[in-house]
C-alpha cells in the first residue's frame, strides 16, 4: 500500500516508524529537511522537502500516481485540510486530516469535508478524552478494548503481589480455568506473548480476553477491588481537559488547576455548560493540591505538555492518597518506567492517533475493525476470509509465528474464547494480538 504522510512532527514521525516496519510504502512529506533526514536514515521510508499544501510537492511525493492513503497530521488542521483537498483532486484514494476543532466532529458537517476531498478528521484531544474516561469508569483496569459491543474484551491489569495469580503458570492456570485467556504479559520494558512454562511475577500487567460475565471473577484473581470515581482533580487546562469536561462533568465533579492566567481566564468559557471547578494554581505544588482538597479526590489526571511533569505530579497524588492516577506521556519511550513506577492509566495521543489510522488500513469500514496500538503491541481485530490461510486448519496446527497469539473471537455476535483444538472460521471476527512489526504477518493471515 502506499501512504503519503504530511508533517514529519510528533504524530507523523511516529506514524512513519509504525508503518515503515509493517512492509508499507511510506513517503513522508515537510518543510523540515532536518527532521526528514533523521527519519531517512533510521527507518524504511522515503520523504519529499516541501510545502504539503503544494502541488507540485505532492506530485512529486507520488500522490498522484498511486496514493492508496494521505495522511496530514502537520500541527495546523488548516494546512491539514487544504493539504487533504489537493491529495484527493490529484488522485488520493483516502484522506485522512488531524484537526484541532471540535465542531469540525458534527457529522451534520461530514458531507462538507467529504465535498472538498476530506474523508476521515481525526482529533487526537477527543480520543485522549475518551480513554480517560473509559478508565475513570473502570478504575482497577489499565486498558479496556471492546469487540462487538462488548461481546468480547481484553484487560490490561497491573498484578499485585496479593494476586491468586502471582507464581503459576502459564499451563497451571490453563488447566484449572476456561474463563479466561491471557494474550499478553508486560514485563518491565518487554512485552511476552505467554507459553506454557511462563510463571507470573508481581508488578506484570496482564492482558486477559475474557467476556462481560467474567469481569468479575478477573478482578477478584487480580486482587483488585472495584469503587466508583466522582470527584477528580485534573492539573492543566489543555485541550484534553476541555473535552473531558465536556463528556463527563454530569456525572463527575471536576476541578481543573491551571497555572497559566491567561489559559484560566478562557477556561470557563470553553467549559460553558459544565459543572467545572476551575483553579488558579500550580499543582506541581504539593501544598496548592491540599489546598484544592487533593485528600478527597478518587482520581487524578495530570495533562501537562511535559511528561515528566506529568508523571512525578501523580506520584505525589498517589503518596497524598488518591487511587487512582492518570498521567499523559507522550514520550513513549517514558511510558514503560512510568508503569514500573505505578502511575495507573497512560495516555498518548500518538498512540491513539495510530490506533485510529491503522483501522483505515486494516478494513475499509472503519466502525467494523478496531485496533489499539500500544507502546510495543499492537492488537487489532480482523475478520476471517473465505479460504483464508487461518480457517484452514486447527489453530493449534497453523505454525504461528510466536510474537502473535489469537487472543479470542466474535462468531454469530458471540464473544469466545480460542484453544489451540478450535477452528476458525469465514465471517469470525479475530482477536489477535502481536508485537509491534508483527501486524503485517497477521493480516496475511486473513487474506
């Protein structure tokens, strides 16, 4: 497939390496010739010096010759748009364009965008918004992927030392329950797709497919105990806060400390309509977050530009007794230590923007797939072929490479779960979860 991907900052660039190890033919296109040749000379890719709102930049990128997908994810969604429009009337087959309007989300307003050569608007900010909401209702769970509404589900979680779990294996669990199926372990900086004889460790995370039913009974093997989230502290007024505002303050008092003045002064017009509490203040400062009733939060969300700020300020929120933490790090190679160092849910915008682009890849419908991209994983869901090289015999007999595992599937609307003696079949849709640079194997599986 050719992909054509204009802006070569902190979404494109990490684009660009995903796909370049997934057998893609990547052009990436900026103004930035600095930040082209580091990516030239690290990753399979070719890049284009140029204005990604110029024709003839585009034309010599090749988008008007074989362009199966354009992607703009420059820092500014006008540039993004017209840049789309042009890709589409030389030839792209789809466009993709990051926006920072929510408004532009209305689909009253699709038509429009599909009109001038736009076909899909992707809002980092938005999806960001929506996985912290997704771990404020479920507050024991690092990760929640639904298949099928629900029908099907895979849980990250932390194991504690409390856990039943700790010190079995792989092949004591499998024989003793079949509730359950665990796809993955996070281990420290490694991620292992499990075998028999793998033991697990306190502090792993767990990545277990399971249906709605068995939650429960995860959660009790886990050691978790589930509460409800109402009063959250967010530090910093960003984009992200401003959404999470808007989708959640009816059934969550929020309070928001910003440190910038000017920041805080337009907070409360575009919180307009939200039950917000909105602080003047730093909450890198300890005093400043008992001040604001840190001792009485469920949950805090740390949304700074810096990582690190990010990471260290819910450390403090944890020592100050709040159970549950939320941190944006968008330096992914910071997400691993700030596992390690229990910072509960993570939050990359990259990575859901990935997870978001990499569905238009997997499936031309992009509400029937579904794929989540991790630090070092990916798990998406793809349905099973006529003929297809995984409906062809036994699971346990298809030689699968071992940095994948079927992690469950969807069959006549039901969610079940795979063992090696079961068979897949045409019209299933499969769970499967793999390493990074792996997806490429696995969808040739499906063809």
């Amino acid at each position: 497939m050719k992909i054509v991907i204009a802006g070569a900052g902190e979404v494109g660039s990490h684009l660009g390496k995903l796909l370049s190890r997934e057998e893609q033919d990547i052009v990436m296109i900026d103004n930035d010739r600095e930040k082209l040749d580091r990516l030239d000379a690290n990753y399979n890719l070719m890049t284009c010096v140029g204005s990604p709102t110029s024709f003839r930049t585009l034309s010599n990128a090749g988008v008007d010759t074989s362009c199966d997908l354009f992607i703009a994810v420059t820092p500014y969604e006008n540039t993004n748009i017209t840049s789309c429009a042009i890709a589409k009337s030389l030839g792209a087959r789809k466009t993709v364009a990051r926006i920072d309007n929510y408004e532009f989300r209305n689909t009253a307003h699709r038509p429009f965008f599909a009109s001038i050569g736009v076909d899909h608007l992707i809002y980092p900010e938005y999806l960001a918004a929506q996985e912290i909401c997704t771990a404020l209702k479920r507050p024991w769970v690092r990760h929640w992927f639904e298949l099928n509404d629900g029908r099907l589900l895979l849980i990250g979680v932390k194991i504690r030392s409390n856990a039943s779990l700790v010190g079995k294996s792989m092949r004591d669990i499998t024989a003793t329950q079949h509730n359950y199926h665990v796809a993955a372990i996070k281990r420290r900086h490694e991620t292992i797709i499990p075998r028999g004889d793998d033991v697990i460790q306190a502090d792993d995370i767990l990545y277990f497919t399971t249906t709605e039913e068995f939650v429960d009974d995860i959660r009790d093997l886990c050691g978790k105990r589930d509460y409800k989230v109402r009063n959250v502290m967010v530090m910093g007024g960003s984009r992200i806060a401003v959404r999470l505002a808007h989708m959640a303050s009816d059934r969550l008092k929020l309070t928001i400390i910003e440190n910038d003045p000017d920041i805080c002064r337009r907070l409360p017009e575009k919180c307009s309509g939200c039950d917000v509490r909105i602080i003047h203040g730093d909450a890198r400062n300890n005093d400043v977050l008992r001040e604001e009733g840190i001792g009485a939060m469920d949950a805090f969300v740390a949304l700074t530009d810096a990582s690190e700020t990010n990471i260290l300020t819910c450390l403090a929120a944890k020592e100050m007794g709040v159970n549950k933490t939320i941190a944006e790090v968008e330096n992914i190679q910071f997400i691993s230590e700030a596992e390690i160092l229990n910072i509960g849910t993570i939050v990359n915008k990259k990575l859901l923007a990935s997870s978001k682009i990499f569905q238009l890849l997997l499936d031309a419908d992009e509400t029937s797939s579904r794929f989540m991209a991790l630090s070092d994983a990916e798990v998406a869901e793809l349905e099973a072929r006529p003929g297809s090289k995984i409906t062809r015999a036994p699971v346990m007999d298809l030689r699968l490479s071992r940095d994948m595992t079927i992690a469950g599937l969807i069959r006549n609307g039901r969610g079940m779960l795979v063992g090696g003696r079961d068979r897949i079949e045409a019209g299933d849709h499969v769970l499967v979860f793999c390493l990074s640079g792996s997806i490429h194997k696995v969808e040739k599986l499906f063809i």
